[in-house]
C-alpha cells in the first residue's frame, strides 16, 4: 500500500511531474476542449544572475535564484516532451504545454491508464475503458477524473515546480558533474526541496545552459518504503499538439 504512494510523491518533480500527489486547489485559465498546440520555440538567453552559475561554478545557486531561474526556462521553452521512469518498471511519458497558471498535457501510463488536461478540462481513461471527462458531482468515473484533474492542476504548474525548487534549504549545488543528457550539455545541481511534507534522499536536477531541466533523479523513503524516479525532458520548444478525446 505505501509503494505507489511514495512513488507517485518521488515523481513530483520540477518539471512536469506526470501524476505527482498534491492537495486540491489549484487553478489554472480556461481553455478550448479542442487541442492546444504550441509554436516552436527557441531558448531564451538566460539574465546577468542566471548567468552567474557558470562564472562562480562551485558556488551554491540559492534556491530562490535557482527557482527562478528555471522556472523562467521552462516558461520560455514552452513546450517539452517527458518521461517518467520509476524502479518497479512503471513510466509514463507524453508532451506538455506550459501555461501561466497550468500545464497542458497528454500523458500515457504503463499500467494502460491516459490523462488529458488542457486548461482545466480534463479527461481521463483507465486501462481498457472509455474516456471520462472529469466532472465534480458527477458520475463515479466522472467524479474520479476530477480527482485526478485536481491533482494534475495543484501540483504540475509552474507556481507550483517554483514552490518545490524554492523548498531547498542548503541552495543547491553543481556536483562537478556536466554530460549530454537528451541531445544537449548539462549540468547536474543537487538540493532537498521539500515535497508534500517529505524531503528526499537524494533530488538532483540535470540544466542546460538555457536553465531548462533536462533530468530530474529523484530518490525517497516514505515508511521504510524507498523509491527511486527519473524524469528526462526533450524537444524543448518543439511544436506539440494536445487534443481533446472523444467522450462515448
């Protein structure tokens, strides 16, 4: 019973956690049931104090600047496509759409399961079953996609990944690590962001120098329970196209 959880709290991550667990609550602008697409968009330079990271290496970012500066990239990045990969062989994976206040997206589940959002629409469909739109008050299938809705909107904002990276109190810090991770150089920072109430064994997150995440390696125990994630984001900028499902 504690396993899914803790793998779902593990996967809540700066970038777009694909089903991480949060309260209910948050809110996000309306937006057609059709599709949202987005443009190409190319990396904005980063400002003066995000630069500085490279001039200073081995000086922790604070985690304001940090949260700040990363959550400016994936604004400007606009759009990514993800992968979730967890150690008891789950992933999911799909494009996301960054917006003031939410996250479009389409996301696929190993166990079979799809999610849709789109401003904050939301459909959802359990393995084998039809689509759901979610609906407060509504069915019991209606009223689950809602929850799932619920939980998308609170915890895979921009607000939100700026809240989780903000949560780090020792800064973080460049391990002296630097690969090409998803077709680009990156550099990896490691922090204890603070995620719904937990602090991770271990949190590090891969930057380009555009301040875009490229990985996120996440590691928590949650009673006795220890669960490891990875979340590798690629294509940033790239053209996507989220559309509405049909509902029978």
């Amino acid at each position: 019973m504690l396993r899914r959880p803790a793998a779902l709290l593990v996967s809540v991550l700066l970038s777009v956690s694909l089903l991480g667990a949060a309260p209910a609550g948050a809110t996000a602008p309306a937006a057609p049931a059709g599709h949202a697409a987005a443009k190409v968009a190319k990396p904005a330079t980063p400002s003066k104090k995000c630069k500085a990271r490279h001039k200073k290496p081995r000086k922790a970012v604070g985690s304001k600047r940090f949260a700040r500066c990363a959550v400016a990239a994936m604004r400007k990045g606009t759009t990514v496509q993800v992968r979730g990969t967890f150690d008891d062989g789950r992933w999911n994976k799909g494009p996301a759409r960054f917006r003031k206040a939410g996250t479009d997206a389409s996301v696929v589940y190993s166990e079979g399961a799809k999610l849709v959002v789109i401003g904050t629409n939301v459909w959802h469909k359990e393995a084998g079953k039809p689509w759901v739109k979610g609906k407060k008050g509504g069915t019991a299938d209606e009223q689950l996609a809602w929850m799932v809705g619920q939980v998308w909107l609170a915890s895979s904002s921009l607000k939100a990944y700026r809240g989780y990276l903000r949560s780090s109190n020792n800064g973080w810090t460049w391990t002296g690590r630097t690969r090409k991770l998803n077709g680009v150089r990156a550099k990896e920072y490691v922090g204890n962001p603070k995620l719904m109430g937990h602090r991770p064994d271990r949190y590090a997150v891969w930057l380009d120098k555009w301040d875009r995440p490229v990985r996120v390696d996440s590691r928590l125990t949650i009673g006795g329970i220890t669960s490891t994630a990875r979340q590798d984001f690629s294509k940033w900028g790239k053209k996507v196209t989220i559309k509405a499902p049909r509902v029978s």
